[in-house]
C-alpha cells in the first residue's frame, strides 16, 4: 500500500533530511501522498520536510493519521 516508509531511532521521529529524501523518491508528475503518523515529532518532521519538497516544486498532499490501536478499550 506504501511505496516508501521512513522511520526514526527507537521512540523518535526521523528527521526532516531524511524524511525529503524519501520525498525526493516518491516523486511522480501526479505528485505524492504524504501518509503521516499524528505524533508531534512525526507532524514537525513531515511539516519541515514538505517546505522543503515544496520549495523544490514538488506536488504534496499529506494526510495524518492514527495509531491503528484504541488504547483505553475494555475486552471482554
């Protein structure tokens, strides 16, 4: 479903370098859909790296989203 997925240190966000690296990959005419995770690093990383794809001429549409787990769910 993902062409590129792009990961930090363990329980850190990677960096907006390399976040625009894998930008500057996915790059199509049509343009890239930004998939990121609702996490502040995560959301700063993505919001710097598209300024700079941006910059760049890149097409950019980005989504958030959430954990795929609902935390606070009781199971019987």
């Amino acid at each position: 479903m993902l062409d590129i997925s792009v990961v930090g240190d363990i329980f850190a966000a990677p960096g907006p370098p390399k976040v625009f690296e894998a930008l500057k990959r996915a790059n199509r005419d049509a343009g890239v859909l930004f998939v990121v995770l609702n996490h502040a690093g995560d959301v700063l990383s993505a919001n710097t790296a598209m300024e700079m794809a941006k910059k760049e001429g890149f097409r950019v549409k980005m989504i958030l989203t959430h954990e795929d787990i609902a935390p606070g769910i009781d199971a019987p």
